[in-house]
C-alpha cells in the first residue's frame, strides 16, 4: 500500500492486511521483529514502511487498529513543523526572532536580563537557559494558572543557546508564539496547513488555562497517520506531489544542537537524533514509547504506539531500540533494495 495519502480519503484507517515481503526488508529478519513486538506486554502497534510502502502493520494486546494514540512528547516534533511552515509563510521572521516582545508582561518579571537573549531556535533546540517545566517540574507547571508565565519566570539554569535542557514549557511557549503569529489557535493552524493536506483529521487536545493548545504533549493520532507525517520527512516535505514543508527546515531540524544528559541522545529542532549501525536515524518520542522513526538513507519509516500510563518504562523503549537496531535496519540492509 503506498503511503502518500490515507486510504479513501478523510482520517487514515489502518490496513491491517500484511504486504507481501518483498520491497526491500529481509522477511526473516523481519519477522524476528515483529515476533519481539508481539512479546511486550506494553506495545499497541509496529508499522513498517519502505520506499513509500507499507511492508508490514500489527496492533497487539488487544489494540484495534483505528485508536488513535495519545503521542505524548512526539507533539513536540509537530510543533517544530508547525513553526516551519510559520516561517516558509512569513508569520515569523526566523529561527533568530527573540521571544520575549511576544510576551512583554511575563518577560519582563523574569529579572534576568538574558530573556532577551532567548530566540525561537533555543526554545526549539530545548536550549532556552530557563529551568525545566519536565520530570519532577511538571506537576507544579501543569498545576499553575498561567504555563507561560510559569516557564518565562523561573531562573535559568545555563545560557541561552548552552546546554540542552529538556523542557515541555519550552515548547508550549512556541505554541503560544503560533497563536499570536498567525492569529489562529495551534489547533485551527495545524489543521489548515499540515494535516488537512494529508488526509488527516486532527482532534482538539489539552488547553492551557488562557486557552492555548499545549505545546508538545497530549496530541492524538491514529499509527498510520504518525506513518504518514513521518514519510512526510523522509519525502523531504513533500506529500501527494504538494510542498508542505520545505526541504530546508527538514535539513535544518536534523542537525544535531544538544545532547540530552538522561540518555545520550542527540536533539535538533523537535527531533531527536542517533546513529545507528552508521545511519542517522532521526525519531519523534512520545512517553511511553509513542515513535516515528525515519532513517533516510535506506527509506525507511517505523511508527510504534504504546500504553502510556505508568511508571516510566526503559526497559520498554530500550527494547523498541534495538528491534530498530538489530532487526530492522538490517532486514533492510539485507533486503531487495
């Protein structure tokens, strides 16, 4: 099934139908894959694509294929779209516009100086200076009456443009940034010039207390749409023949800024970013182990879905990892092309 648009038009709908093994992934290898992903107690779905074709999708543990997946921080990938396309369609000036005349009230509270210094590339490269609003800061953030506010006024903790400190304020900020911007809510913008294109109905999700769509959490989207967006990049931001994103922003975002101190991994802008088996592979990551991983070079797109409820799960992920690095990148390695 090729993958430039969803099935029938409207929202996709999963075809759980298995494509034969033959463009380009070895079937044992691949078979060895999905065997693993059948074995965890956590994983809801795997969908592997190549050279534009579905090779193969499986839901697990009881997950039907329609349910649309809370992808957790993987939001943060779309947001980081969002804000290229704001770009290409001059509602922002650049990568280095200052944020604070976006917020004149909050920035100002701040007290430090260097506010002023933050620009729309360190919000997006998680390289802001200010105090994380993630891990055991979230709670409080989230709990707050005002999550911009909260974000703009806590200390910093580095320079802007220094170490990568990972912060879902960071990114809800440029969500607000996009309202003002371009005069719409992230949800109507998101949906006029990336989703509705693709075939995709994207469905209202959490809002801040002033009403703006959180930045970088709680989105919803169906496995197969997740595939779709990340073909959308491995396309080079090209979908059904239509320029959606430029090609430059792709590169742009792929370049790596930071390294995050929990797990090694490289950041760009929104996207993470790892070699493995000597090919970048660049992945959104939601929580739980919400992915989509793109690996240019060989043309391949993987989507997992998982629960995302509990205690945080290494394990889990760690897993999803190597079945990317041991089983799938090799069955295409090994594969007819």
């Amino acid at each position: 099934m090729a993958l430039d648009a969803p099935p029938g038009g409207g929202s996709a709908s999963p075809n759980t139908a298995e494509a034969p093994p033959t463009i380009g992934l070895d079937s044992l290898l691949l078979e060895e894959a999905f065997e693993r992903a059948a074995s965890l107690p956590r994983l809801y779905s795997l969908l592997v694509a190549r050279h534009g074709e579905m090779i193969r999708e499986e839901y697990f543990n009881g997950t039907p294929p329609g349910r649309v997946a809370n992808i957790k921080s993987a939001s943060k990938s779309v947001i980081s779209t969002l804000v290229g396309i704001a770009i290409d369609q001059g509602h922002l000036e650049g990568v280095d516009q200052p944020i604070a005349p976006f917020f004149p009230e909050w920035s100002s509270q701040n007290g430090d100086p260097r506010i002023h210094e933050i620009t729309i590339e360190h919000l997006l490269a998680m390289q802001s200076g200010l105090q994380s609003t993630s891990f055991g800061n979230y709670g409080a953030w989230a709990a707050s009456s005002n999550w911009v506010r909260d974000q703009l006024t806590r200390p910093f903790v580095d320079e802007p443009g220094g170490a990568m400190v990972y912060s879902t304020g960071s990114t809800h900020l440029l969500s607000a940034i996009l309202t003002q911007a371009t005069g719409r809510s992230t949800l109507a913008y998101a949906r006029d010039v990336l989703f509705a294109p693709m075939g995709i109905s994207l469905s209202p999700w959490t809002r801040d207390p002033q009403g703006i769509y959180m930045g970088g959490n709680e989105m919803g989207l169906r496995p197969q749409e997740m595939l779709t967006y990340g073909e959308l990049y491995r396309r080079g931001g090209v979908h059904e023949g239509e320029r959606l994103l430029s090609e430059a922003w792709i590169e742009r975002s792929w370049i790596q800024r930071g390294t995050s101190s929990f797990n090694g991994h490289g950041y760009g802008l929104g996207w993470w970013i790892r070699d493995r088996r000597g090919y970048d592979v660049y992945f959104a990551w939601g929580y739980g182990g919400q992915y989509v991983f793109v690996v240019p070079e060989l043309e391949m797109t993987v989507v997992t879905t998982s629960n995302p409820t509990g205690p945080r799960a290494g394990g889990h992920t760690r897993t999803i990892h190597d079945m990317v690095t041991d089983l799938l990148i090799p069955a295409a390695e090994q594969g007819a092309g």
